[in-house]
C-alpha cells in the first residue's frame, strides 16, 4: 500500500509548477482561516469593553476577500492537478498493455483492466482532488494547536488529549479497511468483465435464448459484490463514528471548563469564544481528517490496481532483436523449429526462397496458429529458430523487430470504429492512391465505392456492420497499403467466395512478385496457390511442392511441431498472472464479519426506475431520519454555549458550577447518542445505497439483454461498460446520500433559520440579507455547470471506449508498430476529456469559494452589527455568540445543498443515460403467442416475398429483396455468393435477431413472429462466424444452450464438470463433440472437457469451431443454422462435420430429419448439401443441386471452376 503511495506521490510531484501553486493556496487559505478567530476574539472584547470595531470588521471583510483568491486557486490546481495525474496514469495504463506478448495478454483479464481503467482510476483522481484539502487541514490542525496553546494552555492539554485516540484508531482500521475494499474492488472487476463478456458474445447468448442465465450470473456476481460493500460499511461503521464523535467531548469539555476559567477571570470572553471556535474547528479537522483518511485507506487498493495495470509487462525475453536489411526480398528458413507445446522430437526444418508461397494445412490444434504467432514475434519457438533471409547476406532471427517486413493477417479481422481509410492506414503516412492500390488488390474497392461515404464510411466496433469477408478483406488492405516483404495469412480470406480468393491471389501474385507469403489454408483453393505445402498434425509435418490438398499426403515427411495452440508459453518459465491482475472472482474477504444476507436485496428485475426508489424507501426514510436526528444534535450545541455564557459565567458561583456541570452532563449525552445515530446511520446508507446499486445494475443488464441486435452492432462495448459502472455508480451515490443530504440541509436551513429569528429578529435580517445573492450565484453556476458535465461525461464515455477497443485490437497496433501513433491519438481524446473537466472545475472553483465568501462577509456584518448591540446593551454577548454559531450552520446547508447540486450534475448525464437505455425498446418485438414453435419448426421453412435493409426502412439500400424461397424439411440448403450479397442476413431472419421490413419468414405456414422468440430459438442452433466462446471450462460451452444447468456446472465455481453427478448430461456433452469430429481435439488438450479457456484466446480459429459445432449439436436442434462455422477446419474433420449435419432428430416417433442452412465459400460444403442457392445483391440469382448449377454454367459453375475442388465423395 506504501509503495503505491510512495509512487502516486512520484507522479503528482513531477508536476512540479501545479504541486508548488497548490502547496502554496494551501497554505494562504490555513492562515487566513486560522487568523480570522482572533480577530473575532478582538471585536467580542472590544465590544464589551465600548471600543470601536469597525476597522477589524473591515479586516474580517478583506480576509474573506484574500481566502477567496487563494481557495479559489487552490480548487482549480488541485482539480488540474488531480485530472492530469488521472490523464497521466491512463496513458501510462495503455502504454504498459502495448508492451504485452502473448502469454501476457492471455494472461490479463480484459473486464479487470477495463474495472480498473475506468473505476479505479476515477477513485484515484477522486482522492488526488481531496489531498490539498486535507494536507491543508493538516497544517490547520498544527496552527490551530499553536494559537490554542498560547490562549490557553490548560485548555488547549485538555483537547490534546483526543488527537492520540483519534490517530490509533485511524491506524487501526487501516489494515481491515484496506483488505474488505480491496475485495470489493476486485469483485467490481468481475462483474465488469461478466457484463463484457455477454455483450462481446450477444448472438451466441440470443441465439441460445440464454438471456436469462447471463442475467442471473451478473446478478450473482452483483450480489456478491453488495455484500463484500456491506462488509467494508460494517468495518467503517466499527470505526469512524467513534472517530468523529470524540472531538464533540471535547467541545463539550471546553465549554464547561472554560466557562469557569472566564467566571474566574483567569480568561476573557473574548478568548473563550475564539478558543470555542478553534477548538470547534479543530473538531471538524478532525472529523475530516478521520473521513478523509478511512477514505484514502480504502482508496489506496484502487491505487494499487491502477499500478498493477502499469507494471503490465512481456513475459517473453528476446536476445538483441535485430531488423533485416533495408532492401531487397526476403526469404524465410526453418531450422529444426517446434512450436510450443509441440515434441521436441518432431522438428520441422525447410527452406522458403524469396517470392515463394508456403502454405500450412493440418487439423485444428496441431499447431499452425501458434506458428504464426511466432511468425509476428508475439511468441516463441520451443526451440529451433526461424530466420529471414535476403539475397546481401546478414540473415536475421525472427523476433517483434522484424515486424513492418513481416505482417500477420489474422483469420479474425481485427477493425477499429473509424473509418475505412483509417482502418487501413491506422495513422501511417500513405497517399490516397496507395489506399485505393491496397483495396482493389484485396478485392474491397468495389464494395467499398458502394458505402455511403467510401473509404470515409465509418465502420462499427470490430467492424460489426460488415459481413466477415468485407472485413477479411479491409484487414488484408491494411496489410498491404504498406506493402511487407513477408506475409502471413492465418487464414485470412476463409469467408471469401473462391472467385474473390481467385482475384486477390492473382492481384497478389501479380503486383508483389518478391512478397514471400506463408498462409495458413482450409481450402484446395487456397493450397494450389503454395509453391510448398506443409501439413501439420499433432507429431508430423509433411512437405513438399504441391497443388492440392490429396497430393500432400503422399509427400516427404520432415519434423513437425505438435501440441495444441491452446498453450503458447514459448518454452519461457511460467511466471503467474502478469503484475498482479489475476484471473477470476475476488478473494474471500479476510475482515471478520457476516456479509450481508443477500435475500433481504429487492430484486427489482421488473421495476422502472421509480420503482426502484420505491423499492428503497422506507430505508431511505431512515437514512433521513438518522440525519435529522444527528442535526438536531448539532443545533443543541449554539443553545449550549448561550446557556454557559448568559447563565454560568456571569452567575454568582454555585450557581456557575451547578450550570456549567449541567451544561457537561447534557452535551456529553448528546455526543453519546450522536455516536448511536452515526453508527447506526453509517450501516443504513452504506445498505440502502447499495440495494439500489444493485438493483439499478441488475434491472438495466436485464434490460439490455433483451435488446435486439442492433443494438450491440451501433453501440461500442466501452460504452455499454460505462453506462453499466460510471453511470450507474454516480447515480446510485447521489441516491444513496445526496438525496438525504439535501433533505437534512433543506430541513436544517429552516430549523436555522426558525432559531436565528427566535434568538434576534434584527440580527437575523442582517444574516439573511446575503442569500438572495447566494441564489442568483447557484442559478448561474447550474447553467455553466450542467452543459460541461453533459459534455465531460459523453467524452469520457468515449475515451473508456477507445481504452477497451485499443485492448481488443491490441495485435493490430503491434503488428504494424503503431503504438505510439495510438498511444497519441489516444493522449489527445483524453486530453480533450481532461480540458472539459478543467473548464468545470473552473466554475466550481469560483462557486464554492465564493460561497464561503459571501458567508464569511455576512458573519463580518453580524459581528459588526451585534457588537454595537452589544455596547448598547441591547442583547448579550451570549446571544451574539450563539448567533456566530448559528451562522455557521446556515452558511453550512447552502454550501452543502451547492454540493449536492454538484453531485447531481454528476449524476443527471447518468441517469439520462440509464433512462436512455431502458427506455430503448428492442426492434424484434417478442409478442407472438403461437405455443407450436417446436412441431412448426419441423416442417417446411418458407421465405415469403421478404425484403429488408438495415436502416429498417423498404426506401433505404435493401440487404434483401424480393426474396421467395422455400426449404423442405430434413433437407441441407447451402447459400453462396460473394462477400456482402446478403447470405448472413437470411439466417439472421430465420434466427429472429432481425424481422422482415416487408414479407414474412414462416414455419410450416406459421409466421416465425408469431411463437415467442424463446420458444423459437429453442429449437435452432447457431454457430456464427466468430465462433465466440465463454470463460470457463470447454464442457460448460458446450452445455451453453441446456435449460438449466446444474450448479456444479457453472464457470464461475470453476467446478470441473465431470465432477457433477450429471452423467448424462456430461455424455450428452461428449456425444456432442464426438458427432462433430471434435471429441479428439479435445482430450488432447490438458484437462480435455475440463480445460479452462479465456474467451477462446488460448485456442486456434479451428478449435474454436469445434466446440461451437459441439454446442449447436449438444442441443439437438431442428434447425441448425452455420454461418461459415467450418471455414477454419481442415478437409477430413469439415467432411465430418457435414456428415452430421444428417443425423436424425433424438425422437424415432417423429421419424423427422433436422433441416441445416448453411453458409459456405468452400464449395467442397455446399456440394454436399441437398440444395444450393446463389444470393448476390440481395437476390437469389441461382437455385438447385450441385449437378444441377454445374450445368446451368452460371456464376455457381465459375465458382467451382475457380475453387479447384474435387467432386465430394
């Protein structure tokens, strides 16, 4: 915790110009605060003895005016301060994830780093804010003392005594508070990282009607996390109630001792008032001080998950990387290479001359992707080497120096949410010509030309509005605008047709003859292109020159690498999760206490928002009701010291004594049940806040999951993380506590108020003089304040967006070396942010001092005016004095209702948010009633006249158009055509994740809108391009779409599902991936169904396939809809998987066969199937079998003619 203190402070020092102008604020606004008592002891002397006030209320008035200027410049550096070192730490957070490998970013838990990035960071420029405060109260606390020391001594010994109490305490509580925060804060992290999860992989949760799990697992983390703050409050409660009551004794302490002092003589008055008053502020430092420091305690975790971010660092080690020559083509040489994982025994050693093509063939898991992997320099070989050759001589070992020679495009088209042109460029200097060089050799010009705003058309997150070969073929542009002189493509055009693939590989050949390529390959198509042909398989490597996919088989056989892609450690020690962030749920909180019986927690799934107060208000009530007491508490203290002044000082002795021990007796009881209501106060905000944080978070999360998917496909992630933690946060603490606040202050201001015109109407009117001006001062500032923050919050929401997009596309940026050009644009988003956070605190930094001001201007006048009275004889000193006291409890609730006004403009943008989310309706409307969803789902499936388009208008560009088809039952239909014809949004009909525009989408005569959509969806199963896959164990994704799974199977436990008595439902599991060739690949990996994975990033495309083959089979669908799920797998185990495709439904008594739609530009999958359709713009152009399109000559014809596939057996 020290250290990361220690380091913190490092980087707010480095500021050194902000850091001096702060220190030296600081210290301005300490002297005058701690001045301006004395002067209040003169004027009261002064007044009793008949002396002229008038030029110390004249130096009270010019104080006010310099602690002003000073607080004012103390705010606003603080706050500059404070969002630089935020705007520092964030930068410093992404430039420490460039420098991750692959086994580091594996490692990293991407909800964490988002948590940590997003809430932690706030915390800390949160209490980075508050530090000059509290360094200055510190100060204060020093003069304080001194000044009280040479008042009084034997009164300042006595409230010395507390300030030992109160600094064990705070010591105390330390080691408790940090470790249940710290808790709590990783818990936050898990819930972040579930609520990412859901949204990355929404078509496979939608397709599996699985909502309503994803629901109950975010609400279970939520829960947990309820518990774990419940758990920090009752440590809080333990603590700090104690803490701020104790200075209150010695208020109390004061009056009755120094009362007597003065009816001794041994004092004046004037000297017990401002002793009164120094000691009162000493309190509230104190009270502060103990806040500020439980606060900074419990923060300190967040500073320390913030540092573990930026001590992210690779785990592979490199020995003196070298760049190859500057010029000229280069070759590639394998010297006895084995990827990790793969036996040692089997080494692969071959020689690719410059220019040449090399293609790498073999099964999922045997190794290919980690040999790109390698190729990038994100990995490293177990042993062996792989050098790059050149024609001058000064071969070069492979290492992430060589990256800009040599370029990986992934099989998963990693974009960004810009434009086109900037996804291809990604900030390099290159001219127009060279972009429209790059997209017409990749095949994308034409398409692109064909956007409304051409290479200026902004792309969705990951490229989400484009079909998986217009992005395919966007990231193979943006490898070559510049073009490499080594290319590898892990199958980088797999969901483009053979036609398109014919003419980027001609494109390719023809205008880069010296670009060696090495491209990982499916398809013949593909490996006729290679000059070498190497197959992988788990021991072997075959190579050789070939041209077809049957040839290699019989070709020489050298060393292959073997293993699974699954663990690409490189053959480097393990050195555990890198700097600290670990994978996983929070630890068990270490304090010793019950966390809360969650079953008390209003679910509130189906609340509006006014209901979810509704759902808190009696708790709320109490909150209320706690503060109101402990004002009331307050209140009693002014009517105190009057009763000590009017009635004990001036009374004859005994009378003085018997006053003065009353006066103790009562406030010391005051204190006693001020501590109760604290503590009892601090529980029941800390729960009713949290209730509705859970509630607000668990209603909106439901909410979202039942939006349509186009809402996921214009929405960023970041975004949707933001408005499920910022917004959420900021609105449930000003529910949680502003609310109350505002409701005491309103109810203190007028118990005030009522006491100020009891105790003197004359001296009231003076008082008050001052709050119209107040007034017109908030209207003002809400004005100026509301538009900055809507501004400020919709800038930060963006920046947490790029933060998590950055991460995603983290290969991107290293591959083509643009980490600092990103690392730049990146700084000046948050730069920007930072700017419109400055111009806030800018206003707030004129406000709130200014409100001080103006409170310290009118205390000036009563003062003035009530010492006149005073030397007239009009009202006591008593009654001046608690009149001063009262002021301070006027001007207090105006400030503090000008702090929750604050809050709440914090908090107005996210609500606004959140009402902006629940009240987006989703655009697949879930009104059907018909109850035969699964008997239709058996029969003909019909497309009657169906068109649409994504602008959900018949005028606008139309996806499909006048589409009529009809599929009979038990049959497999296969559509082909081109990138962005049309072919996925015909299955995102039949799934329901869209509806027709115009027509209908039928099953057995029955309109698909008219069964409810969970009924619907029951019964297809759904494998989408990305093949996107969940935390935890490979059996639990395979078992994704059971009903309900048992507990045992749930990731979070981490539970090994074999270890459940669900026999069955563990060998429905198996039998699932044995009927999709994947139960092999499986086993082979360490744990075999048990195998924990990350969101498939430690497995290859292929294997990846697999199990999400295995989860479409597992739930024995009458539809199975596979939208290129197979473009990743090799020949032998996509032959199959087709084969599958004809297994029978589990119900002999309906005899029925399961009806399989498919997408596939490997034409060797659609000759297989019963029935082809061609789709292109929109349209069907070609309809009929395999044999039957052959011999129509038409575009199918030429797509098997280019294809160069043999006629499946």
């Amino acid at each position: 915790m020290f250290d990361s203190a220690l380091r913190l402070a490092k980087v707010v020092v480095a500021q050194r110009r902000l850091s001096v102008v702060t220190a030296v604020c600081t210290l301005m606004v300490v002297a005058a605060e701690v001045y301006t008592p004395l002067l209040t002891k003169d004027v009261i002397d002064r007044a009793i003895g008949g002396s002229p006030v008038a030029p110390l209320i004249a130096a009270l008035v010019a104080i006010a005016v310099v602690r002003f200027c000073f607080q004012f410049g103390r705010r606003y550096t603080a706050g500059r301060l404070s969002l630089s070192t935020q705007h520092l730490l964030r930068i410093d957070a992404l430039r420490s994830v460039h420098r991750l490998d692959g086994p580091a970013a594996r490692q990293v838990d991407s909800g964490q780093l988002m948590s940590r990035t997003i809430s932690d960071l706030s915390t800390v420029q949160a209490i980075l804010a508050m530090l000059p405060l509290a360094l200055g109260s510190s100060i204060k606390m020093a003069g304080v003392i001194v000044v009280m020391l040479w008042l009084s001594p034997p009164l300042a010994a006595m409230a010395l005594v507390s300030i030992p109490i109160i600094v064990v305490g705070a010591w105390r509580s330390r080691k408790r508070l940090f470790e249940a925060s710290a808790a709590a804060q990783q818990q936050e992290g898990v819930v972040a990282g579930e609520v990412e999860e859901a949204v990355r992989g929404i078509r496979v949760v939608m397709a599996f009607n699985q909502q309503g799990r994803e629901c109950e697992r975010v609400e279970a983390s939520s829960r947990t996390l309820y518990e774990l703050r419940m758990v920090v409050a009752r440590v809080m409660a333990r603590f700090q109630p104690l803490l701020d009551q104790l200075p209150k004794l010695l208020v109390v302490a004061n009056v009755a001792l120094g009362g007597w002092l003065v009816h001794t003589g041994s004092i004046t008055l004037g000297t017990f008032v401002a002793f009164a008053s120094y000691l009162t502020t000493l309190t509230a430092i104190s009270r502060m001080l103990s806040a500020m420091s439980l606060r900074i305690i419990t923060s300190m975790s967040s500073v320390k998950r913030v540092f573990d971010v930026i001590d992210l660092d690779a785990l592979l080690r490199w020995d003196d990387p070298v760049a190859p020559a500057a010029e000229g083509p280069l070759g590639v040489r394998f010297e006895n290479v084995v990827v990790p994982t793969g036996d040692p025994s089997a080494a692969m050693s071959c020689v690719l001359p410059a220019g040449h093509w090399l293609a790498l063939t073999g099964p999922p898991g045997s190794g290919k992707s980690a040999l790109v992997d390698v190729l990038g320099g994100f990995q490293q070989l177990a042993s062996g080497r792989i050098m790059l050759t050149s024609d001058s001589g000064g071969d070069v070992e492979l290492s992430p120096a060589v990256r800009g020679d040599v370029v990986c495009v992934f099989d998963d088209p990693y974009l960004f949410s810009a434009s086109i042109r900037d996804n291809i460029t990604v900030g390099r200097d290159v001219t127009d010509a060279d972009v429209e060089r790059a997209l017409r050799t990749a095949s994308a010009d034409r398409f692109v030309r064909a956007t409304p705003d051409g290479v200026d058309t902004v792309v969705g997150e990951s490229g989400m509005t484009l079909s998986g070969g217009q992005r395919q073929r966007l990231a193979l542009a943006r490898a070559l605008v510049c073009p490499p002189r080594v290319l590898v493509l892990d199958d980088a055009v797999s969901a483009v047709d053979a036609a398109t693939e014919q003419a980027v590989f001609s494109a390719l050949r023809e205008n880069y003859p010296d670009m060696t390529v090495i491209m990982v390959a499916h398809r013949e198509s593909t490996v006729r292109w290679a000059d070498q042909v190497i197959e992988v398989t788990q021991c072997s490597v075959g190579a050789g020159p070939s041209t077809s996919m049957s040839g290699v088989a019989a070709a020489p056989k050298t060393s292959a690498p073997t293993g699974s892609a699954s663990d690409q450690s490189g053959g480097m020690p393990r050195r555990g999760h890198p700097a600290g962030i670990p994978k996983g749920g929070a630890p068990r909180p270490v304090v010793s206490a019950d966390a809360a019986d969650s079953s008390d927690i209003p679910t509130a799934a189906d609340a509006t928002l006014r209901a979810l107060l509704s759902t808190v208000a009696w708790p709320l009530a109490g909150v209320v009701a706690l503060f109101v007491l402990s004002v009331l508490g307050d209140l009693a203290f002014p009517a105190l010291v009057r009763v000590a002044i009017d009635h004990g000082v001036a009374a004859p002795t005994e009378q003085a004594k018997s006053t003065l021990l009353w006066v103790a007796v009562g406030g010391s009881a005051l204190v006693i049940a001020s501590w109760a209501v604290a503590v009892a106060s601090t529980v029941l905000s800390a729960r009713t806040g949290e209730q509705l944080l859970l509630a607000l978070r668990t209603r909106s999360f439901k909410h979202l999951m039942s939006l349509s998917l186009d809402y996921f496909e214009s929405t960023r992630v970041g975004k949707v993380l933001t408005r499920m933690t910022t917004d959420i946060d900021s609105l449930s603490s000003f529910l949680r506590t502003s609310v109350a606040q505002a409701i005491v202050a309103v109810g203190t201001l007028a118990g005030v108020v009522l006491m100020l015109l009891v105790t003197d109407t004359s001296l009231a009117l003076v008082a008050l003089a001052i709050v119209p001006v107040m007034g017109v001062a908030t209207i003002v500032f809400r004005r100026i304040s509301a538009r900055l923050y809507t501004q400020s919050r919709e800038q930060v929401s963006g920046v947490n967006a790029d933060f998590r997009e950055l991460v995603a596309n983290l290969l991107v940026t290293q591959m083509y070396r643009r980490e600092d050009a990103t690392l730049e644009r990146f700084a000046s988003e948050s730069d920007r942010y930072r700017r419109l956070r400055l111009q806030s605190q800018t206003a707030v930094s004129v406000y709130f001092p200014g409100m001080n001001a103006l409170s310290e201007v009118a205390r000036a006048a009563v003062l003035g005016f009530g010492a006149v009275q005073i030397s007239r004889g009009e009202v006591s000193a008593g009654v001046v004095i608690s009149f001063v006291m009262y002021m301070g409890m006027l001007f207090g609730p105006i400030q503090e209702l000008s702090q929750v006004f604050d809050s709440y403009q914090q908090s107005r943008v996210g609500l606004q948010r959140i009402q902006q989310l629940l009240s987006t309706k989703a655009s697949v409307r879930d009104e059907g009633s018909n109850p035969n969803a699964a008997q239709c789902a058996r029969g003909p499936l019909v497309y009657d006249d169906v068109a649409f388009s994504y602008g959900g208008a018949r005028s606008a560009e139309a996806a499909l158009d006048a589409i009529n088809v009809s599929i009979k039952p038990g049959s497999t239909v296969a559509i082909v055509g081109p990138t962005g014809a049309g072919k996925s949004t015909l299955t995102k009909l039949l799934a329901r994740f869209y509806d027709p525009v115009s027509g209908r989408v039928c099953a057995s005569g029955a309109p698909i809108d008219g069964f409810p959509i969970d009924q619907w969806r029951q019964q297809l199963g759904y494998v989408p391009q990305e093949g996107h896959l969940f935390r935890g164990s490979i059996a639990d994704n395979i078992a994704y779409g059971y009903p309900h799974v048992p507990q045992g199977m749930k990731a979070e436990n981490n539970t090994p599902l074999t270890d459940t008595p669900s026999d069955d439902l563990h060998n429905r599991v198996v039998a699932a991936a044995e009927a999709v060739g994947a139960r092999s690949t499986i086993e082979a990996l360490p744990g075999g169904f048990d195998y924990q994975i990350s969101n498939g990033s430690r497995l290859s495309s292929g294997q990846r396939q697999l199990i999400a083959l295995a989860r479409a089979e597992f739930v024995r669908p009458s539809i199975l809809i596979l939208d290129e799920a197979t473009a990743s797998l090799d020949p032998n185990t996509e032959a199959t998987v087709v084969e599958s495709l004809h297994t029978t439904l589990d119900n002999a008594a309906e005899g029925t066969q399961r009806t399989s739609v498919i997408i596939a530009h490997r034409l060797a999958t659609s000759a297989r199937a019963d029935r082809i359709l061609v789709v292109d713009s929109g349209r069907i152009i070609e309809d009929g079998s395999h044999s039957e399109l052959l011999a129509q000559a038409g575009h199918y014809a030429r797509l098997w003619q280019y294809s160069g596939t043999d006629m499946p057996q």
